[in-house]
C-alpha cells in the first residue's frame, strides 16, 4: 500500500498547513499550475513529488517536468496532465489518449473545482483536487488524499483548507 497526497493549481502558494496533511503520505501528485518554482522545492524537502507542468508554469517548469504522466504504482495505471477535461467532456487531445489506452484513475487540474467522478465509458476514476493556492476564482481551496493498494484507491480524502485567502479553516471529508 502507498498513500497518495494530490494537489493542484498551487499559483506559487505552498504553506505548513498543506504539507501537515502530507505528512503520513509515501508521495505528493501535482496537478500542474506550479507557480514558483520554490513549491517544487518546498514539496520535494519533504516528500517524493511527481509532478506535470500547467498553463501557467513557465520555461523552467516546462523542462523539468512533462506535460503528461503516466506510470503504474501498486498495480494501478496512472494518467496526470494539468487540461483534461472529466467525463463526457474531455479535451481531444486527452480524448484520443483515452480511446487507444484508458488508464486506471486519470488525474487533472486547471479548472478549480474539485470533482471526483467514475467514468464509465472508459472504465477509470477521475479527480481534479481543485485549487490549494489564493489565486483563482474557486471559493474553497482544497486538495485530496488517498491510498492505492492492489490496482485499486482507498480511502479518498478531500481537503478543504478553508476559503480562498483564509488559512483558517481545515477539515477532512472522505466521500462515500
């Protein structure tokens, strides 16, 4: 078993608050919208990263990490990129990968709001974290956690941290 800490959309915030969460976690997953690249160095410090590069991240972010990744962890097929759309509405690009290779659970960011979906059609679990950084036009910043054991994800976790500029608020759901 390997427990999973998955973030999106940082825009160059990264605090105490969100790693305390991470802390019993193998690895960290980002979703793209780095920011800065002192997150990267901030979330390596602490925990192996796997990371892709989003709409926002510049030159730097874009050598270092790819645009897409896809690896297999615990049996399970892992796809990440940072535009992909979700179910019934992904992009082409992300569309004709899924048509010729599904994975297992698909992982996106860019849109702010947090969803977690079975696709059906393609046979996979979709999850955008939503956004743990201040900048963006989502309310809440939030972000998730789970395991992955044997193929499959258990007890997912979503993180809310509060309201967007308000590092008071912490609270953990774990959808059924």
């Amino acid at each position: 078993m390997i427990r999973i800490g998955l973030l999106s959309d940082t825009h160059s915030f990264i605090d105490d608050n969100i790693l305390s969460y991470f802390e019993e976690c193998d690895e960290i997953w980002h979703a793209g919208d780095v920011g800065d690249f002192r997150v990267i160095e901030k979330l390596e410090s602490f925990k192996p990263l796997r990371c892709v590069y989003g709409n926002i991240d510049d030159a730097k972010m874009r050598r270092t990490f790819p645009l897409d990744l896809r690896f297999e962890i615990e049996g399970l097929d892992v796809f990440i990129t940072h535009i992909g759309g979700y179910p019934e509405r992904y992009n082409k690009r992300v569309g004709d990968i899924f048509r010729k290779d599904a994975p297992d659970l698909f992982i996106c960011g860019h849109s702010h709001i947090l969803k977690v979906m079975f696709d059906k059609k393609y046979n996979f679990l979709h999850i955008n974290p939503g956004a743990c950084g201040h900048h963006g036009f989502h309310k809440f910043r939030t972000m998730a956690r789970f395991n992955v054991e044997n193929g499959k994800i258990k007890d997912l976790q979503v993180i809310e941290l509060g309201m967007r500029g308000s590092l008071t608020r912490n609270t953990i759901n774990s959808p059924e």
